[in-house]
C-alpha cells in the first residue's frame, strides 16, 4: 500500500516567534494523518526527501519527526527501505491516551532524555532544534569524508586527536587572543568527556572544589562520581560573588574553580572583564586552578573575557567542544592547558578510552573550515536574538523573573512570581511532563540538589502556546 506521489499535510508556518518548529508541525500533522486513517496501518509514508520536497522542509527536519513517531511507537523504520504506519492488535500497544510519562530525575535527565522522542515541547532542553542546523555544510562534510582513502582511516589516530583540527582549534583561538600550539590541544568525546578527564587527572577523592550556583548539571556528576567535595559560589550577571568564593578560599583547603566565562548553563550570563580579573587575581592570591567551560562562545558573537588568556594556560584550563555551533551528535570536545597537567590529562583520556573518533574529528573540521559555517552561524545568533526576545515577553506576560536577559545563547533562567523556593518547581515539572512538556527545573542545577523555584528555559524551544497555556492553568490552580 504506497501513498500518493504527493500529499501535502500541512502548510509549514515560518513564525519564529510564535510558532512551533517546524519538527513539532510535521510529526503532528503526520500523527493526525495516521489518526485520520490518511495514512492506515501498514501503509509507506513518502520518503524523507519526498516529504520534504512536497512540504518545503529540509530532509534534517522530516528525518527528526519521523524518528519521533518511530519512538511513540506509531512508525516503524525498515533499514534501507521506508517508514510504515505500524500494524497493531487491539490488545497491543497502549493509545497515546494512556500514554505514561517518565519520572523527573537527574538520572532521566542524564541519560533517558537523549533517546526519549516522546516529548512533544523540550522547553527545557539543551541543543538547538534539528531544522536549524547547517544541512549543507553537513552533508558536503560527509561526502568529503567518504572520499578519504580508507588506509587513512584504519589505525586508532593520534592520542592527542586530529592534527588539523588541533591546528584549526589554535588558529580560532589566536583570533580571541589566547596564544597556543596544536600539542597544547587535547580532542575528547566532548566537552563533558574534557571535564571528566580534568576532574580525574587534576583532583582526588576528598578534594574540595568550587561551582557556580547554579552549575552545569553535568558536571555536578561528574563530580560527585569521583568523590569531589564541592562548595558553591552564587553566579551574579558579572560572573561569581568574589566575596563568597574569597570566604570559602579562606575557610577550605580548595584546589580548584570551575566556571563558565560566556552564556552560563543554565542562567545565560557572561563574566564583565571586570568579573573576570576578579576571579583571577583571587585565583593567584589562593593558588587556584581555574577551569574554563566555554561551550557556546561562538553563539555570542560579540567580544568577551576568555580566561585563559587573561591568566595563561598554567593558571587555567580552557575547556570547549562544537556540539552547540555544529551538532550534539558529533562528539567532538577538547581541552588546552600547559606543562605536566596536560600530558597527566593525554594520559588519562587514553586510559579511559584510548584515541578519540578520528572520522568525527575529521567531520568537524571539514565542516569548520568551509566557508558557508561562519554565514550560518550568523544565522543561528539572529534566530536565537528573536527567540530571546519572544520568550522574555512570554515570561513576563506571565509573571515570571528572569535572572538575566543576555539576547544571545540558547537559556533563559526564571522563576513564576508566585512559586517559592520552599514550593519548589520539581512538581510543577512532573505535572508538564505528563502534558508533553519538559521543564528543567532547579534541582538539576543545584549543587545541593535543593528544589528551588527555577527553571531552565531553551528560548528555542520555548515559544509553542501550549506551553504557555500549561502555565496559564498551573497559576490559574494556584489561586
């Protein structure tokens, strides 16, 4: 049974600031569809590029609503061959009706939410949308890595990654002012990989450490797994409370700091060059080391303080990777430091997994150094500046505060005018989370684990009017 050779469903609204995305359209028109018996059980749906050509979407963004009808279990994928609508038995799988949703918890967040298609509203998300990704620059990179002879590709690489990457790396990085070579750079599986292997070559159970509150979630386990004490610093719009953390110095024997110098995960903020040198001259004064998270710089696209450069490679170790500026799926992170530490830092990554995915650095690196990455990057900052723009509006419509509005980046960080801490926001997400909805609550990033009245809010993911309904209701039950 084959449809039509054209069917169009849908027509895509392009309104970036009220719209949903165009993954959330096409997966919903298509589940109507199925609903509606346009498509009945058994019968092929038209192929990604045929959907796409019949809706003006690129194959990214149908490849993504497909896979999340896959996951709600209402398509099945035959490998090299098409997408069905799946036949069931009455007594088989449940109707979307009845449908359970998952338990908030660090260990869903961590793990469960990557695989998890079934949430229709990723509000509280990390990544940008799969349709707003450099489709062409992508497949032109694939296609360049397919060319290469497989000889080149046979061995496990270099244990420090990629050459040219490396060399890519330090070039991008003289350009902000940080003065490095290639064998300063480390590759990793990521950025949270570069952290875990900071963590275990730097520190030992016991150690005592300081994070910003609120901190990176990640990195908050990372941590805890390696029996780190850790101590918290309140994150300002300037970048720490240098009061507090000269307090703890002074109270604690600690070794190290970690910080994120541009658009903090989770409240978006940037240090001020003066925030900056603060922490800095503290650093020097107690011995510190500080650790520089610095994922989502290029998504600023103006200038701003890099630590590594103001203090030098020996004091700081500068950590990045390119899931925010290429895509999530191409982990692919690095590390840069000097001296001892940074051979200690080759060594363990080797011991935890050897070399890095060469084809994925090589990936990368294609896509860095062609031409069209910088256009789309442009891009990406004006659509984000809009979302930015949009989402605040909603916020305050509804009452909420927001700690921060930077106007660039993937976060805003606000609470509801009417949730205390003491009420927390942990319920409030379990409740959204059986609509279809995920927040990020406060929990996640706080290093107590204390459930405050924030959330996390991905201003590209944040603008359908269901989610806003959602909290139109939940203030509307608590009068």
């Amino acid at each position: 049974m084959m449809p039509s050779k054209q069917i169009t469903l849908f027509e895509p609204i392009r309104d970036r600031k009220h719209a949903p995305s165009l993954v959330d359209q096409a997966a919903d028109a298509i589940e109507q569809a199925i609903r509606g018996r346009v498509f009945r059980p058994g019968m092929a749906l038209p192929s990604i590029r045929q959907f796409a050509r019949d809706h003006g979407l690129s194959t990214f963004t149908v490849m993504a609503a497909y896979g999340r009808l896959v996951a709600q279990g209402l398509l099945q994928a035959r490998p090299g061959a098409d997408y069905r609508v799946t036949v069931r038995r009455r007594a088989e799988v449940p109707a979307v009706s009845t449908w359970v949703a998952p338990q908030v918890g660090p260990s869903w967040l961590l793990s469960d939410v990557f695989a998890d298609h079934s949430i229709s509203i990723k509000a509280g998300c990390g990544w940008l949308p799969p349709d707003w990704h450099n489709e062409a620059g992508l497949q032109q990179s694939l296609r360049q890595l397919a060319r290469v002879p497989v000889g080149q590709m046979t061995s496990y690489g270099h244990p420090l990654g990629y050459h040219p990457l490396r060399e890519h790396i330090v070039e991008c990085l003289g350009e902000q002012g940080l003065e490095a070579q290639p064998d300063q750079v480390l590759l990793t599986h990521g950025a949270t990989q570069a952290l875990d292997v900071v963590v275990r070559t730097v520190l030992r159970p016991g150690d005592e450490v300081v994070v910003e509150s609120p901190c990176y979630a990640n990195l908050l386990q990372i941590l805890h797994m390696n029996g780190v004490v850790v101590h918290s610093v309140p994150r300002t719009r300037e970048g720490v409370c240098i009061d507090t953390l000269q307090r703890l110095a002074r109270a604690h024997s600690i070794k190290a700091v970690f910080v994120t110098t541009v658009l903090h995960n989770p409240t978006g903020a940037s240090f001020s060059m003066a925030g900056a040198f603060q922490l800095l001259q503290l650093a020097e004064q107690y011995d510190l080391l500080v650790i520089e998270d610095d994922v989502s710089r290029e998504m600023l696209g103006s200038p701003a303080p890099l630590l590594a450069a103001l203090g030098g490679t020996e004091r700081v170790i500068y950590v990045s990777g390119f899931s925010k500026n290429v895509m999530p799926s191409m982990r692919v992170g690095y590390l840069l430091c000097s001296g001892d530490i940074f051979q200690a830092c080759a060594r363990t990554k080797m011991s935890l997994g050897l070399t890095s995915a060469q084809m994925m650095e090589r990936a990368v690196y294609q896509v860095l150094r062609q031409g069209r990455h910088g256009a789309y990057m442009r891009r990406v900052r004006e659509r984000l500046a809009l979302a930015h723009d949009a989402v605040a509006a909603r916020l305050h419509e509804h009452g909420f505060e927001i700690h921060t509005e930077p106007g660039a980046g993937l976060f805003l960080w606000a609470r509801p005018a009417r949730v205390t801490a003491r009420q927390g926001a942990l319920g409030l997400a379990a409740r959204a989370l059986r609509d279809g909805i995920w927040l990020a609550p406060g929990a996640y990033f706080d290093p107590q684990g204390e459930d405050t009245a924030w959330f996390r809010f991905n201003v590209a993911y944040s603008g359908h009017p269901r989610l806003w309904r959602f909290f139109r209701e939940a203030q509307a039950m608590r009068r």
